[in-house]
C-alpha cells in the first residue's frame, strides 16, 4: 500500500493494536500520524508525557521496541512488523491506574520509608515499588543485540548536520576529502541510520553510537558542529502531551504530520517563523501567539492540552 | 483559549557538551556559553575545530562562512601533515 506521494507504507504494533506506518517515519512520527498522545508516564508522579524534544534530547517518548527497553522512538527509524509498547503506567501509559497514588499521596509517595514492615513481605512490596517507580524490564534475550564494537579511521570527522556542518560537509567533499565521516542525530530522507557522538576519549577517539553499535573514530580533524539546542520554557503543566518544541513539530511537518488541529505558540526566538511555517503547512491553525511567557498563566488539560489560560500584562509586550 | 497543541519557544542554547568534554575551552557570550575558536575554527585542542550555533553565531550567513571557513583550514591542516 502507498500514500499519495508515493511512499510505501507497513503495519507496526503498539501494546499488540496495530499501527500504519511509512517508509521515512520515525516510530513516533507514526504514532502521532495515529493520534496517540500518552507516549510515557513521569517517574515520580505518574503524569502523561508525549511526544516533545523530537530530537533524541528528553525521555519523554521512550518505549520497549523489539523487547528493548528505554528506545527513544523519536529517532528511531520505524520497520515492518516492530513491536513497540509503552513501558512506564500500568496497565499502560495512556491507562496507568497507578496515578491514583498521586492522588492518596500528594507531595510524592516515599519509597525509602513506606512498605518495609513487614519484612518477609519485602519481595511483594519490590514488585509493586518497581511498578510505582516505572522502571522499565530486563531486555528479552532474543531481542538483545549487544552493542558490539568497531574501530575506524577518517581524515575528517565532522559532528552535525545543520546548516554549518552541512556546509563544511558539501566544502571538504569537493575539496577531495574521501575519508569522510559525518555523525547525524537526526533521521531524515537521506538518512536512516541516526548517529550520535558521545564523547571523546583520552587518546582523542571519537566515540560515535549508531544502530546499537559503538564506533570508535581516530579522525586527523574533527569539526564540532553541534549547534543550538531548544530549551522549553517553565510554564504550568508545560508537561502535557500536546505542548512540543519546534524541532518536534518540524519533524512532524516533514512527514505531512499535523502536530494538531489548533496551535498556541508561546515565547520569542529565531524559530518562530519556521514554527508558523510548519504548522500552516501541516494544516494546522495557529489561533495564537503570546511574545511573553509570563502571559500564559497555565496549560489546561488532563491527558493532553485542551487550551491555555492566558492573562493581560499590566505592561504592554512589544508587538 | 481553546488549543490542542502549544508550542514553547524558549532560550537556543549552544550545545557545548561534547567541546567541553573534550577539553575545548569556552567563552561567554550574551550570557551563553559557547565554544571558543580563533577566524579559522580552530578550538584551543589541536585538531578539534568548531564553527556554527556551538560558538555562538545565530545569523544565517554567519554560521554558512563558519562552515566554510572551518572546513578550509581543515583541508589544510590535512595538507601540511
């Protein structure tokens, strides 16, 4: 089967329900295009995540894939057939009954000092305690594919793919520089298999994750590239599936996903025209913009964002 | 206001992680932290050059001819040795 432009599409699985996905889609992408909003639960309270950084950056979409847990499913690339489930709630994320303790114990349910007595109960109380705390299972044995490692050498290593690291990529290439390595985090058209660079050893190695398989790099240069990186802003229940940073809705618009139906766009910065681009673009409304945080007095919504209260300032903000 | 979506947008901040971790110095600039680096990209470790939002450029064109330069001195490091 195939979309109207062209790409094919395959089914994955999400908690055994199946899901239409296409050739391009990160596991999240599919997700949203399916309106799933509850990716996650919080660790503490047990309060709804979704999907937000879109770039591999929080934890808020993380599932078990394939009997692995703790997979960012924002940058990972979906597949034919992939059993993906959510791993945090119980029963899952977007039911978790364990949120009624969040109710009972307001301030935060004290795992130090509640359920020890008494002490032969002790493995019963671990099992719900571990439930509570939302820690993900073991990884299935069949689904293990032990980060193996491979050691390489390049003449140049660029880490990043944005706009200077794209351009110091095309300028070395032509420039005849063959042994070429460029890491990417982002998966996109003309790469599927994202890439992340996570640190530098003593003997100047560079350590590179890609595809569950370490990479050491002895490069003669290395261009750090790395870019800019999106912070939220503090808002009340700013942790509500529904509020996404502008990379989150860029990978969405890419894909022709509609990030929703009717946008509110909070803050100030260089990317509030791509934000405006992205969300018209995708067919969604932006119904209204507030230059200053302080306007937006709290996120309304339970499960995912319904609306927002906002506030006159007694200052006028700039237009 | 009625909304399903919010969009937050809030401080681009250099992701000088990796620099840092690998020895790289850094300077503030508008109150950010970025990589530090001479006109040419170079960091102040021999090998590691840096260019783009990491150093703290925001405009366009800047971080194009950071790019650019960056990836010339590089060519000619690999040149000379």
């Amino acid at each position: 089967m195939a979309d109207i432009s062209g790409r094919n599409s395959f089914e994955i699985t999400l908690n055994g329900k199946p899901v239409r996905a296409y050739t391009g889609d990160t596991i999240a992408a599919a997700l949203v295009r399916e309106g799933v909003h509850v990716f996650s639960r919080s660790t503490k309270f047990h309060r709804p995540r979704g999907y937000y950084c879109g770039s591999g950056r929080c934890i808020s979409c993380v599932m078990r894939v394939n009997g692995i847990p703790g997979v960012r499913t924002c940058s990972t690339p979906a597949a034919p057939g992939m059993v993906v489930r959510t791993e945090r709630g119980f029963p899952s994320s977007s039911h978790d009954i364990l949120s009624v303790f969040d109710h009972v114990f307001r301030k935060e349910f004290d795992y130090q000092h509640r359920f020890i007595r008494p002490s032969f109960m002790t493995p019963l109380f671990q099992m719900i305690i571990r439930r509570l705390a939302s820690s993900s299972q073991l990884p299935d044995a069949e689904g293990l594919d032990f980060a193996s490692l491979e050691r390489r050498m390049c003449d140049a290593l660029i880490i990043g793919r944005g706009v200077s690291g794209s351009v110091a990529h095309a300028r070395l290439q032509g420039a005849g520089v063959r042994s070429l390595i460029t890491v990417d985090n982002r998966m996109g058209p003309e790469n599927n298999a994202p890439s992340t660079a996570f640190c530098f050893y003593e003997d100047g190695d560079g350590g590179v994750l890609s595809r569950n398989r370490i990479h050491l790099i002895k490069a003669r240069a290395v261009l750090i590239a790395t870019g800019r990186n999106e912070v939220g802003l503090p808002l009340v229940n700013g942790d509500l599936p529904g509020v996404m940073l502008p990379e989150a809705v860029h990978q969405l618009a890419l894909r022709r996903i509609r990030a929703g139906n009717h946008a509110v766009i909070v803050g100030m910065s260089d990317l509030k025209e791509r934000v405006e681009r992205d969300l018209r673009s995708s067919g969604a409304s932006v119904v209204a913009s507030y230059r200053e945080p302080a306007s937006v007095v709290r996120v309304l919504g339970r499960r995912s964002v319904r609306g927002v209260e906002a506030r006159e300032l007694k200052e006028r903000p700039a237009a | 206001m009625k909304c399903d979506t919010v969009v937050p947008l809030g401080p681009l901040v250099p992701s000088v992680e990796l620099a840092q971790q690998a020895g790289c110095e850094l300077s503030v600039i508008n109150g950010l932290w970025c990589v530090k680096s001479d006109p040419e990209g170079r960091t102040s470790i021999p090998g590691i050059f840096a260019s783009g939002g990491v150093t703290g450029l925001v405009r366009n064109e800047e971080r194009i001819v950071s790019g650019e330069v960056a990836a010339s001195a590089i060519v000619k490091l690999l040149g000379d040795s």
